[in-house]
C-alpha cells in the first residue's frame, strides 16, 4: 500500500489522498477551522509528530496515534469507513467533536478521548480487550445512541455532572446513569449478561435479576447516584412488587441493597436511582420477594381429523424462554415433539400447537416450561385417542379410599392398563389389571394417597375409558 508522509509543518485548508493510500503524519499537521483532511486509507500520527485539528478529520480507514499528550483541538474527527475500521496506537487519540459513521462498526484498540459532542450516526462501538475506552471528558455529550448505535465495551467520564452512559450489547442499548457526583470523579462502565454469583444474597434481597448488570468502577472522585432502568421488551423483567425493587450492588462477596425507590411497570419500563455510592462495583436490581412465578391457566388436547389439537393459557409469564410440547405413549415417559417461543407479555397469553402424527393407541400430552435461566416446570397431562372415550364400559364407586374398585360392563375381558392422575396431572399410579366379562377390579391405593379428585384412565386395543374419583380419608 502507498503511503503520504508528513515531515513538515503543514496549515492545511483541503487535503484528500485516494483509495489506496496511508496516510502518516511525522511533523506538524495543523487543520484550521474551515478546512479538512479526508483520507480513504489508515492514518497514522507517529510520535513525533504533532497534530491539532481545529477542522474537520474525515478518516474511513484505521486511525493510530503515538503522540504524547496531544491536543483534542476545536475540530470534528469522523469515522466514516465503509468497512470494519480500528483505532489503536500506543496513546490516547483525542478530539474535540466525534463523529462514528461506519455500519460495519468500529473497534476501540486504544482510548478514544472526546472533550465535545459525539454524534452517533451509524454502527456499533466495540473493544478487543478492556481496559480500552471511549472517554468522555468533563463537558462532553452525546446524541443519536439507540439500540443500533451505542458502546459494546468500556466507557470513561471524567468530571462531576451528571452523566448517562451510552452502553449496551449487540442487540439492545442498555444506558446506566450517575447524577449528584461530590465532585469531579473519574468513573468506568461496561454492561453484561448474565448476572453472576445470583445466590449470594445479604439480607433485605432475597433474589437478584438474573440476567443482566453494569460493572461500574470508580478510578477517583466522591459520591454518586446510580440510576438503573428496566425495560421488559428488551431484556424480560422479573415479575416482582414495585415497592419490592431495590437498587443492589455486589461487593465483599454478597449482593447487598443500595436503596431506592422503584418506579414504573414490571411488563414494560422502570426505573430506582440508589442511595448515594462511595464505591462501586457490579449493580442490578435486587428484590424483597420472590418473583410470581409462572401460572399455567389451563392445557387441553382434542383430537379431530387426525391431528391433536393442544391449548395452553398462561399469565404472570416472565422470563420464560420458551414451551417444549411433549408426547408420551405410556404416560410415563415423554419425549418433546415441538417448542413454542414465549411472548412474555406479563399478561394472560393463549398457546396453540397442532400434532399431525398418527398416533398409537392414547396418546398423551404435556407442556413444559423453560425458564431463561434454565429451570422448568410441567403442565398437566391430556390424553386423546383416534377413538372418543368411552363412558358407559365401566363403572367405578365413588367415593374411594384404599382401593378403587372397578365394575367391567363393556363386554371385553382380559388385561388392561390403567393409569391414575392427581389434580395437578402427575402420574401417581400405573400398571396392568385383568378385567373378566361381568367381572371387574380392584386397584390398591398407594399408601398416604391424599384425598382429592384423581383422574383414573382405562384402556386395551380396543376401549379407552377414563373418569374422574375423589378419594377420601
């Protein structure tokens, strides 16, 4: 690749190189107010040379800079590259206004020092290795930051006033602020997912969210405020009590409360500012109760037409990952036929999910949900068959106790399996009896059997029968 050097003082109004050329400043390079530099390659300030740029730097390659203590100047740097560009060196680039423009996104090799505005206009602002980072000096802004456009990695503001930091992941912004510094302090922020160490709890927190926190450092300065926010369509909210929200901050091994008053809505936005912090450290929000979890409203599964139509009606749905639909052939051991993403909502969701397999004999049904961190639960069991239940094959006597006796009025004999279901769906009793013409069975309780409404399941090749019985004490 070519390159330009600058050997000698240069008070430049318009200077442009082409596509293929480096551009390396090795004396004084002055761009005063009015005029700019626009250089398609990398640009290199070497360590003897000087630059202030009082215009405008338009750089679409990589930019590098080892002078010492340079001058941020009045002018504006862009970063307007075409593809990936980096920008490293071995001392701090500074500028006073900064411009990033470059969708493919641009990779912070070294600090990038801002003392104005930065105007985020395109593309993601990423690290290859901490400590590397955008700094904001005491006065600087910002603007144009949104999920698009924002800091994957470390972010420095130096000064008192207040501040909100423009930090998040490739998918969404997730923006931490500081407010009502003592004074002028140096502070460091960065966001992850997940949150670690959820179980080490001081008391009042019993739970901490899970799934996301900002490591926040102070290098020097006093006192501030941090002000954590939530936004349930973006990263799921914990379906908790406002009044139950706390900010919190680990430290000395625990996750301890920081304070605050919550406000806002748990299925959409909200936001706790902390007491006033010393110190810093990884922050989230913590809790003064458990989150309400799940509440799995109904599940049905009807068959028609050879398809099994399942239905499952949810509500206080948070932070659920998604729905495994599983089938089983005994009622005992299933295996997941489909999954269906959770919407999350926090609000009553209705599920449907259609089975277009033959089945064999009864099939039976159950949903299960996975939380995002993993846990899960069950619904109840369905069961259907290509052929109706039938009502009238047998009878059973209500109430029972020990035993669940069974008259045989279908006019088949021989073995059948049976099946028993508590309220909740769970399989409590299985196994195989032998039903004679005119006969029937007996069927041993299992011992301590609380009393409650069981559903009992009968079938062979031929019948299937199920009817509910309350068991007594």
């Amino acid at each position: 690749m070519k390159g330009i050097t600058v050997p000698i003082t240069l008070f430049l109004f318009c200077v442009c190189t082409n596509a293929q050329q480096a551009f390396t400043n090795n004396g004084n390079l002055q761009i005063h107010g009015g005029a700019s530099v626009s250089g398609f390659g990398n640009f290199t300030n070497a360590s003897s040379g000087v630059l202030v740029n009082n215009g405008s730097l338009y750089i679409k390659g990589n930019l590098s800079n080892n002078q010492a203590s340079m001058s941020p100047g009045t002018g504006t740097l862009y970063l307007n590259g075409s593809s990936a560009q980096a920008v490293n060196g071995s001392q701090t680039f500074k500028t006073y206004n900064l411009e990033t423009n470059n969708s493919a996104g641009i990779t912070l090799d070294n600090d990038l020092s801002v003392s104005g505005t930065h105007t985020f206009t395109s593309g993601l602002i990423n690290f290859s290795s901490i400590p590397n980072y955008l700094v904001y000096e005491a006065g600087s802004s910002y603007t144009g930051d949104n999920d698009s456009r924002h800091v994957i990695g470390g972010v420095k503001k130096i000064g008192n006033s207040n501040f909100t930091f423009p930090v998040g992941d490739a998918s969404y912004e997730r923006v931490v602020a500081i407010s009502n510094l003592s004074a002028s302090s140096e502070i460091n922020c960065q966001y992850f997912t997940p949150t670690g160490n959820t179980i080490n709890l001081l008391s009042p927190l019993v739970k901490v969210k899970a799934n996301e926190y900002w490591q926040m450092d102070k290098v020097s300065g006093g006192t501030a405020q941090v002000t954590l926010n939530w936004d349930h369509s973006k990263v799921a909210m914990d379906n908790v009590l406002i009044v139950d929200i706390l900010s919190s901050q680990y430290t000395a091994g625990n996750w301890t409360s920081t304070g605050g008053t919550a406000s806002g809505n748990v299925t959409t936005t909200g936001t706790i500012t902390s007491n006033a912090l010393g110190s810093f450290g990884p922050l989230t929000f913590g809790y003064t109760s458990f989150p309400v979890p799940l509440k799995l409203l109904s599940f049905t599964a009807i068959r028609a037409a050879g398809t099994s139509f399942l239905k499952w009606v949810t509500e206080n749905e948070q932070n659920v990952d998604h729905f495994d639909v599983q089938r089983s052939y005994d009622g005992s051991l299933f295996t997941t036929i489909g999954q269906v993403a959770a919407r999350n909502s926090g609000s009553t969701e209705v599920y449907d999910f259609e089975d277009h397999s033959a089945l064999n004999g009864i099939a039976y049904y159950r949903i299960k949900s996975v939380d995002i961190d993993g846990k899960s639960g069950y619904s109840r069991i369905a069961a259907v068959s290509e052929h109706d239940f039938l009502s009238a094959t047998f009878v059973v006597l209500n109430p029972a106790r020990s035993i669940i006796t069974i008259l045989n009025k279908s006019g088949e004999d021989g073995p059948f399996d049976y099946f028993l279901y508590n309220a909740g769906g769970q399989l409590l009793l299985k196994g195989n009896t032998i039903m004679g013409i005119n006969g029937g069975a007996a069927l041993p309780l299992p011992p301590h059997t609380p009393a409650g409404i069981y559903m009992l399941e009968l079938s062979n090749d031929k019948i299937q029968f199920r009817q509910k019985i309350l068991v007594e004490r």
